[in-house]
C-alpha cells in the first residue's frame, strides 16, 4: 500500500504548490521534521531521499510521499525540474513512500491545475485544491497496488485464468 497508516489519514488543507527549478547537484540537504505532507516529482533529474541507510529515488518515473514529521536528508544527484504539493492532516508518518509510474502527465496536469487555484483565494478553488489532491491520492493509491503481469507472460497466464474463470462454479 503506498499510504501506510490507518484509514483515519485525512488531508484537511493544501498548502502550497511550487517548482524547484534546479537545486545544487551533490549537496546533502537534512531535514529534521518536515512541518506538512508533501508530493514530490521529479520532472526532469534525480534526487536521492535517504532516510534512515534506505535510499529513495525520486525522478520521472518515481514519485514520493513525504510524511509530516519525517526526518531524512535529500541529494540532488542529477539537474532537473522537481515539482512539490505541500499539504496538511492532523496525522504524522515516519517512513518516506515511493510509487514507480509509467507516465506522470496524470501528476503533471494536476499540478498545473493546483498551481493555477492556489494563486486564488475563494471557497472554490480551496475546494478545487482539494479535489487535486485527493485525484492525486487515488492515482498513487491505485499504482502502487497495482499487479504488474509483463505482457510476454501474460499470453502464457490468460489460457489458466480463462479456464478458472469459467469453471469456477466446477468443484
């Protein structure tokens, strides 16, 4: 499960939304207690999360939930656009989560989208934030429970499933 807390996590608020541009190559950065939630994507580039020995990759194709409240240091080993949606719940976490996607236009748009309602300050576009996030949530939620059956194999495993599917009912 991407998420690994009980069902009581609730986001309450999106903060902020920003691009990191580019960040020195090789610097440890420490962070001693993160205040909020955070979505992070590397757009283009890699950076490397280190939380306690275990290394964490972040980049196109790997997106990571960082908790409230996490210690960990971060290394940009690679030059490139990071995008980051801060947000709040009443709940802290420990352990920072990664999800492989194969395409991030999904994290992408949702982010133009998040960075166009947070430069409003109406009801509406905190409630459209919302919806971001959560849309946001659901896609992590779902890929990282996602099965992955390579397509060379699964001509090999649709035959066996067939043939269980349609003899269920057959003891």
């Amino acid at each position: 499960m991407f998420v690994d807390f009980d069902s009581e996590f609730t986001p309450t608020q999106v903060v902020s939304s920003y691009r990191l541009l580019s960040s020195p190559t090789g610097v440890v950065t420490r962070q001693a207690g993160r205040k909020y939630w955070g979505i992070a994507l590397k757009a283009g580039g890699k950076t490397y999360y280190n939380q306690d020995g275990k290394e964490i990759l972040s980049d196109k194709n790997h997106i990571v939930l960082l908790p409230k409240g996490a210690r960990y240091e971060w290394t940009c080993v690679e030059q490139g656009e990071c995008i980051v949606i801060d947000f709040n719940t009443l709940e802290e976490g420990r352990t920072i989560r990664s999800v492989e996607i194969s395409d991030n236009s999904f994290i992408l748009t949702a982010f133009a989208k998040l960075e166009k309602t947070m430069s409003q300050a109406d009801a509406a576009s905190r409630f459209e934030s919302m919806q971001q996030l959560y849309g946001l949530l659901v896609f992590l939620a779902k890929a990282a429970n996602k099965k992955y059956i390579p397509r060379d194999k699964r001509h090999l495993l649709s035959p066996a499933v067939d043939h269980m599917t349609g003899n269920y009912a057959d003891p």
